[in-house]
C-alpha cells in the first residue's frame, strides 16, 4: 500500500508538471508551428503517463492471483523503468481499488489541459497585446499583420486636436477636429502571401462630397509576396517610399499635432498610387524599395506644390508612369542612427492638352534624410527638392498673373528641416515606462523658388516655420501634444497657431 501511494503521488505530480511545463512553454509561442509542436510533446507524455499506468494495472493484477506462500519479490519489478514506482498489493493480495480512479483522474486532467491548450491556441491567432514593432518601413500599428501566426489582424490610430489661431493674421479661425479615425485590417494567407490596408475616416464624418468636409480614404491596401530578406513584391496602392512621415505617419512617432510643412506640399502625404515593385535587405544594415506607379496628373499641380497630382488609386491616368525608389542604412558604429534618400522620376503630362497643346511635363522629386535616436534623444533632418518641366505652360493654363506671380507653378521648389526631442522623464524617475519630450523644429521651403520664364515668383511661397512644443505619452499606445507654430513668409503675414492634440493606436 505504501508503492501504491508513492506511485499515485508520482503520478499526481508528474500530471502537475506537464499541465505547467506545458502552460508556461504555450505562454509565448512565436508561431502556429511552434504551438503544435508543444502539443505533439505534451499528448507524448500523456500518452506514457497512461500506458504507465496499464502496466502497472496488468501487474498488478498478476501478483494478485500468486499463491499465498510466493514472495513478491521473487518476480520482476511491474514496471521496466527504473524511475517509476512499481503498484504493490494490498495484505490479502488483491489489486488495489484505487487504480481505476487515478485513470479516470488523469483522463480528466487530459480534458481539463486540453481546453487550456485551446485557450492559449486563440490568444496565439488573436492576441490582446502587440509590440510596437515597425516592419518595411510601415509604422507599428500597421505592422500587426506581420507578428500574428495566420489570418486576420486589426490595427489602427487615431488624432485630434484644438487650434487657436494666434492674432488677426487673416480670415483662419480656431477650429476642433478629429482629424483622422483609421483602421488597419490585415490577412496572412500564408507565411510568404500577406494582404494589408488602411482605411481612414477624415474629420469625424464622410462630408458632403468635399474633402474639407471629410472623407472616407483607402490609404493603402497592397499583397505581399515574401520570398527570402533580400528580395520581395509588392503590388496595389501603395505609400511611396519617400520622406520620414509617408509611410510612418502614425501620431506616436512624429512631433507635434501636424506633420512637417515639408512633408505636406513638398512631398506630399499621404502620398499613394497603384503600383508594382521590389523590396528588400541588401545586407542587414542596408534596405531599399522601389516602385513602379502610375505617374501624377499635372493637371492638380498649383503654386503650393504637387500634392494634388496624385491619383490615390481613385481611377488615376495611367499613360505615363512613375517610378520611385529608396535606400536607407543603419551603421553598427552608431546605433539608432538611420540615413537615406528616395527619388522619384515621371512624365505627368498624361497625354493631356495644357493651355491647347500637349506638353511633356518631366516631374522630378528627391530628398535625403536622417534619423537619429539615442537613449532619450531624438533628431531628424530632411532635404528635399523639385523640377517641373514646362511649368510656364501649366501656369498658362491656370491663368497665372505672370507680374504678381499669383498662382504661377514653380519649375523648382525646395524645402528642409530639422528637430529635436528630448526624454527627461528618465532623469527624474529611473526605470519610468512614461515619456515626456520638450522639442523644436524649424523649417524652410519655397514652393516657387524658381519661376517659368515670363513669370515672377509669388514671395508669399517663400516661408519659414518655428515651432516648440511638448509630447507626453503615459503609456507607449497614447500620446497628449502640445505646440506652437509660428509661420514667416517673405512677404505678407500668415497667422500662427497654439495646438493641443491627442493621439493613439492599437
């Protein structure tokens, strides 16, 4: 009775010890493969568990039917493994009754485990937390479909702000805005097949046909197809890889309630087109994408850039193309610090007829930037410059008034800035998973800083921006921003701005 109870205790704890060993294995598991391997394992050691026991039940019963004056010990020990216990009879020789019940007991652990594995199997397909984790460029949240095992993942961000217009600087007014509600909605097919895509809600209500009023966008919506690090497509509407904030434009990871001035009629964002293209790692410190895209619509360019040339995969003109591509490296000499540059190339004429004649509108974009995050530290700087071929004929076409330079179309534009933020929440408390961050940025372009011949520039597109603000994030999903805008053009007055905004993603 004593091997009976040793043995039943065993068996006890051993059932304990697979139940947690196996928990705390399923507690993490990075992929689905990972998840059925641990239960392949797990029902071995049931399975030994259980064929353990019928043998010492079929011994048992053996010993029990021996004649009186036999010793037990003149026969093999019941079980061969020399690390179980073997189950003795009770003083009259008979099979112990308590045999069945540890069977039945263990089948119901294996029940019990079974639903537990099941459990785990479901937060592994949908998890309540995600790492904000970047994967090709794209930002955090629209990442998510690159960390689930398979099937659906959903992401996405919000931002809204108050601006107070400072002064009487013209007709803009304070105003409130929910400026965007997104939704990331992703599908693994496969390890190597992923579809992703955003779909954004623009000041709080789809409007009355007018952007202004807000709108319902496809931001992005692409498939994947990932063959080795090195080299992958993908095809759809797609962020063209330009600039710092296109394709990383959620409201956590840039400074201030607004995207640079830069970024916006420059390189406008958030800039989109139907396309096709490669991707990859050269080396593990060296990436790069490239594009082929339908190209711009000249017919949208203005004296404030190039932004409304894009066909945002909303029936865009395809008869010219445009072709796009970027490189970054990150050296192993100084972590955190990211340099790189893009170029984009186009005729975007689009076989159009421009002030009665058909024009050859070459369209050339390029910048370079740097990022550089280190401990607390964040710097940014980025350059960027444009050529428009045949810019007096689409003035022409405007109507352009070629003495005051009023809506004349630059044949080179420009533009740059730089910023910095600091964390000193760590200087206070060691350890803090909180983040405030003073910062300031300046920025310089002129959207006509060549004028066609025959026309003069308008002074009013040569501006500057200073801006210093305040970014504090309770936990790494949400930010609170605050800010100040002070806009200077070399000639006339623009108004200046006080923003307090929020944003978030999941």
């Amino acid at each position: 009775m004593k091997d009976h109870k040793v043995l039943r205790n065993s068996l006890g704890i051993m059932a304990v010890t697979v139940f947690s060993l196996s928990a705390n294995a399923l507690d993490k598991p990075q992929t689905m493969d990972d998840m059925w391997k641990i239960i392949q394992a797990q029902q071995q050691q049931l399975n030994d568990m259980k064929s353990r026991l019928e043998k010492a039940e079929s011994k048992s019963t053996v010993a029990s039917v021996q004649p009186a004056n036999q010793s037990v010990s003149d026969n093999k020990p019941p079980l061969e493994n020399k690390d179980s216990t073997s189950l003795a009879t009770n003083s009259q020789g008979t099979q112990p009754q308590t045999t069945n019940n540890q069977v039945k007991k263990l089948e119901r652990k294996t029940d019990i485990l079974s639903q537990e594995v099941e459990k785990l199997r479901t937060n592994l397909a949908i998890p309540e937390e995600k790492q904000l984790k970047s994967a090709y460029g794209m930002g955090p949240a629209a990442s998510k479909v690159y960390q689930v095992g398979k099937g659906l993942s959903i992401g996405g961000y919000g931002e809204g702000f108050y601006q107070n217009i400072v002064g009487d600087k013209g007709t803009e007014k304070s105003k409130a805005d929910m400026e965007r509600m997104v939704m990331y909605v992703g599908y693994k097919f496969t390890d190597s097949i992923i579809m992703n895509s955003e779909l954004e809600f623009e000041h709080g209500t789809t409007g009355e046909g007018a952007e202004a009023k807000g709108e319902v966008s496809a931001e992005f919506a692409y498939l994947d197809f990932l063959f080795n690090p090195k080299v992958n497509v993908r095809t759809g509407l797609v962020l063209m890889p330009m600039g710092l904030i296109n394709r990383m434009h959620e409201p956590l990871f840039y400074f201030g309630n607004h995207r640079p001035v830069v970024e916006q009629t420059i390189i406008p964002t958030t800039w989109r087109e139907m396309g096709v293209g490669l991707f990859g790692a050269i080396t593990p410190n060296l990436t790069y994408t490239t594009y082929a895209v339908n190209g711009l619509n000249a017919r949208g360019f203005s004296s404030t850039g190039v932004r409304e040339g894009s066909g945002g995969g909303s029936q865009a003109l395809a008869q010219d193309l445009g072709y796009v591509a970027r490189l970054d490296y990150t050296p192993n000499a100084l972590p955190g610090l990211t340099i790189g540059g893009s170029g984009y190339v186009s005729n975007s004429g689009q076989d159009l007829t421009y002030n009665g004649q058909k024009a050859n509108v070459l369209t050339q974009i390029y910048e370079s930037h740097l990022q550089w995050k280190y401990y607390g530290l964040e710097f940014r700087a980025l350059g960027s410059w444009g050529l428009i071929n045949n810019a007096g004929l689409l003035s022409a076409n405007v109507g352009a008034n070629p003495i005051t330079g009023e809506n004349v179309i630059g044949s080179q534009n420009y533009g740059w800035y730089t910023e910095a933020g600091y964390d000193v929440l760590p200087l206070m408390f060691k350890d803090t998973p909180q983040y405030l961050a003073p910062f300031v940025r300046y920025e310089k372009l002129n959207t006509i800083a060549k004028a066609p011949l025959g026309y003069s520039a308008d002074p009013t597109k040569d501006q500057e921006v200073f801006q210093v603000g305040l970014q504090y994030k309770p936990i790494p999903q949400v930010v609170l921003k605050a800010d100040y805008r002070n806009f200077v053009a070399k000639q006339g007055s623009l108004p200046d701005d006080f923003n307090l905004g929020f944003g978030f993603i999941f």
